[in-house]
C-alpha cells in the first residue's frame, strides 16, 4: 500500500519568512513519482513539481526548493521569501509504478503581510 | 487557450436526484480522472478512464457513474445513491494513463465543483 503523510496541518507565517513544508511517503516500488500541487482558494489545483525516484538531485525553481532524500521517504517543500500570494493548501501526492495518484490530506499554509 | 473546463461551479442537489457534473478538456489528453475533496481531506479518486469508452473505478465509486463517449469529454453522475454527496469535485487529465512512464502521466486539474444538498 502507499501511503502520503503531511504532518502539518496548518502553517502560519509572517512575509518574507521561509517555510518547509513536510511530505513522508511509503511504497514499495522501487519506481515511482512524487508530486507537489498547490491549491489556492479559488480551489484548482495548481502542478508544481513532479520528481521520479531515481532523481534525487534537489531543485530549485525561482523562491520554490524541493529537497528528495530516499533515505528518509520525504519529499520537502521550501517557500523562500514568502509572500502572501503564496497562501494555499499545498498536497504532496505519490505514484507508484502503475498505481493511481495518492495524495496527503494537505497544509495549509497562510502568509500574513 | 487549451485546458480543462468544469461545469457548473456550483451544484444544488435534492434529495433523491440524480445530477451531472460536466468535465471537458481541449488538451488532447487520453486519461481523464474524478476526484472527491472533503475539507482538510486529500483527494480521493472516484473514476478515471485511460481511452475513449472504456473506464475504471477507483477507491470510492459508489453512488457515482461515469461515461467517456468522447475523448473530451468526462462526465460524473452522483446517483441517489451516494448519501453523502457533498463535497468539492475534481476533474483532471493526462497525456497518457496510468501505464507511463514519463511526464506524460502528470495530472493537470480543472476548477472544481462544488456540490451541496439542499
């Protein structure tokens, strides 16, 4: 079974702080694929990131990092430089092999001005 | 522009009735997939179908029916029979279905639904 964790329900932060968010994952493909979505509250979901498992190498991506380490099952999410645009609920989600998509229940991140 | 629509943004069911959730997509896409959100839930997938006319279920199929008679288009009907209708749906798509093995797989997502019982 694969299974997503999100440890952090909710998420409060002042502009310009930088925030982490957590994602922990079980599976026992050896390939599979990590997903960050956001969801702003206009409620689509927005594609952030997509990572196969066989690509470890962090990314960067303008204020966006991810950092994937197999060692410990996580898939981290860093805001630099919040802003307050940044304010959504964010899922990490897993495929495995040909599995469906499996996501986590979400955090919700609000940067206040 | 290409993607996907969602109709209507709202929806108001009655006790006992039977009502369609419209999802098309301009994108070329073979997959097409149902979600459900509950609040401070993740997504649950409901159907998804990996060609014309044929479809799958998933995890929470019950009370919800599906057709794909068009590439484009991937309605989702919530039957009287789900009694617990109310929720936030979602509508995605893929280039390819569950089967690749690439970036095709990646699901892009519609507006959303938004479903309540009166």
């Amino acid at each position: 079974a694969q299974k997503v964790t999100q440890a952090q329900t909710e998420i409060s932060v002042v502009e310009k702080e930088d925030v982490t968010l957590d994602c922990v994952y079980e599976t026992r493909d050896t390939t599979y694929y990590l997903f960050w979505y956001k969801q702003p509250p206009s409620g689509e979901l927005v594609f952030l990131i997509r990572r196969n498992s066989f690509d470890e190498q962090n990314e960067i991506s303008g204020r966006y990092s991810w950092n994937f380490q197999k060692s410990t099952s996580s898939f981290n999410f860093t805001i630099t430089a919040s802003q307050v645009v940044d304010s959504a609920v964010y899922f990490c989600a897993l495929q495995g092999g040909s599995e469906k998509l499996v996501f986590g229940k979400g955090t919700k991140l609000t940067v206040n001005p | 522009d290409g993607g996907i629509t969602q109709s209507p943004k709202y929806l108001f069911r009655k006790e006992g009735q039977n009502v369609t959730l419209s999802c098309e997509q301009n994108l070329n896409h073979d997959a097409m997939y149902w979600y459900r959100q509950d609040p401070g839930q993740g997504l649950r997938l409901i159907y998804y179908s990996q060609i014309v006319n044929d479809f799958q279920k998933g995890d929470i199929a019950e009370g919800y029916s599906v057709s794909r008679e068009k590439k484009e288009s991937f309605p989702l009907t919530v039957t009287s029979a789900q009694k617990n209708p109310t929720a936030f749906y979602l509508c995605a798509s893929s280039i390819l279905g569950l089967a690749g093995d690439n970036d095709q797989e990646t699901q892009y997502f519609g507006p959303g639904t938004r479903l309540l019982v009166l």
